[in-house]
C-alpha cells in the first residue's frame, strides 16, 4: 500500500497484486470472447436474412451491401409463419399460466409448511430435473393417443407443464425458503390466513423467481421442435419452430428465407427479456446467495 501526499490530505492509493490483476484481465478477456462467440453468429444471420442463398453460399460478409427484404416477403408468402406465430404465443402463454397455478401453491406448501413429506417431495422434484424431456416422449405420445388427445392444439399445454413443473418448483421452492419465517408470524399476529399469507406475503416477496421461473420456461417452451412435432399433427396447428423447417427443401436450403425466419423467431424472447432482464438478473442473484 503506498500512500500519496497531497497538499494537507493523505490519500491512499492502493494496488492490485499482480496475481488478482492477471486474474482479472484473464476473466474478462474471456466474457468478451465469449460474447462475441455468441453475437456474432447472430448478428451473421440478421446480415443474411437480407441475402440471396447464392451470396451468401459464394461471398462471406458479416455486413451486406445492401438491405434487401426479399426474404421476409418470400417467407410471409410461402410460410403459413403468422398462424404458427399466433399458435407458439397461444400455446406459450397458456402453458405458463397453468404452470404458475400449479407451480407456486405447491411451491408454497413445500417451502412454508413443516410436514414429514416435505423434503422428499422437494426432494423427488429435484431428481426429476435430470430426467431428460425426449425419454418421457413415446410414453407421452401413447399415452395421449390412447386419450384421443392428439390433434388438439391445446393438447400439448399438458405435456409442457409436466416437463417444466419439476425444474419450476426446484427454483421456486428455493426462493420461497429464502424468504424469513418471522414475516407469516407476524402476518399470522396481524390475523392473516393462509391464503392472505401467501397472497399477500409470499407472492410479492418472490416475484423475482417467478420472473426467472417463467423466462425460463417461456423459453423452453417457444423453443422446443421436437415435442411440437410428434404431439401436433396438423398442419393448422403447427408452432413456430416446426415451421422453422419448412424452408428447407428436400434437395434445396433456403438460407436466406431461414435466416429471415430465425430472426423472426427470436425476436419474441428478446422482447421478453429485455423487458424482464433485471427482475431476471436479481432472482438469479438472490438464488445463487440463498441457494
């Protein structure tokens, strides 16, 4: 620590170790590869939704010579891609909904109340995490096709609740335990119940998780192809990344066309997260401390 004179004031000027510096400038050399690793290929799918598939297979550039919307067009006219729009938003936001109607009494339960149960059922939900979505599919699809469910659009809302309950109530679950004990007691004091407690106490205490909980979800969910495709037949009602694939042909890829609908896709969940990004940042923070 060196210390420096300053007219009548002593100001301490301190100075990093130089292994702590080294560490330093290695971490953040690191996040910036990093980042680029990940906007770059991005920003080379914007660049090529603007282009012809022959350019863009013959000439390689990150920024095109000109803003062509060709591709957008040709995507709106030869995709049914609004429909799917409408059908991945639908499906997405419903599935949501019942997972919050599911997720956080149950989360609430397994968090607040002391039973003899409550670890183990925490505990099974934890362990179901690891369980990998595509093994559960062919007992999904039988099952559903024994309901006659399949070909409902809305159908599928069930099997995307089922895969993410588990993860859902591992993270809200662990945000609830955060939360102290002594505010129900002093909500109990104060004549509150149950449902008060939870509504009341509990919900916006959590808010934080529930933002995380639904990110999280919502992107699982408006993501997922494989499970959209097996469990929705129809043509009608097909979701966004299973038309996704349509511009593909069987001996012809229109790269232009999909990157124009790639970033017609992502553009939803950029929204979302930018809108929620700091609620995101926080629960993510507060569950890393609490966790």
């Amino acid at each position: 620590m060196k210390i420096v004179e300053l007219g009548t004031q002593n100001v301490k000027k301190i100075s990093l170790p130089k292994k702590k510096h080294l560490s330093i400038t290695v971490t953040y050399s690191f996040l910036i590869f990093y980042t680029m690793l990940t906007l770059v290929p991005i920003f080379w799918v914007f660049t090529n939704s603007f282009r012809e598939s022959g350019e863009i297979l013959t000439n390689f550039r990150i920024i095109p010579t000109s803003f062509d919307l060709s591709n957008y067009i040709k995507l709106f006219e030869a995709t049914n891609i609004l429909r799917a729009f409408y059908n991945s938003l639908s499906i997405t936001v419903i599935s949501l909904l019942v997972l919050m109607v599911i997720v956080l009494p149950l989360s609430f339960a397994i968090s607040r109340f002391k039973f003899r149960m409550a670890t183990y059922i925490y505990l099974f939900f934890s362990l179901a995490v690891l369980i990998p979505t595509i093994t559960i599919l062919p007992m999904n699809y039988k099952l559903f096709n024994e309901l006659g469910l399949l070909g409902y659009k809305y159908s599928i809302v069930i099997a995307y609740v089922v895969e993410q309950i588990p993860i859902s109530v591992f993270l809200m679950a662990m945000f609830m335990k955060a939360i102290p004990s002594e505010l129900d007691e002093a909500a109990i004091i104060d004549g509150c119940g149950v449902w008060k407690i939870f509504t009341k106490v509990t919900i916006p205490l959590s808010q934080n998780g529930i933002v995380t909980m639904l990110i999280l979800a919502s992107v699982a969910i408006w993501n997922d192809y494989t499970t959209a495709l097996i469990m929705i037949p129809k043509e009608e009602h097909k979701t966004l990344s299973v038309i996704l694939a349509y511009a593909k042909g069987e001996y012809f890829v229109d790269y232009g066309m999909m990157s124009a609908a790639v970033i017609f896709a992502i553009i939803p969940m950029l929204v979302f997260y930018l809108i929620t990004k700091e609620k995101l940042v926080s629960g993510m923070s507060l569950g890393a401390v609490k966790g």
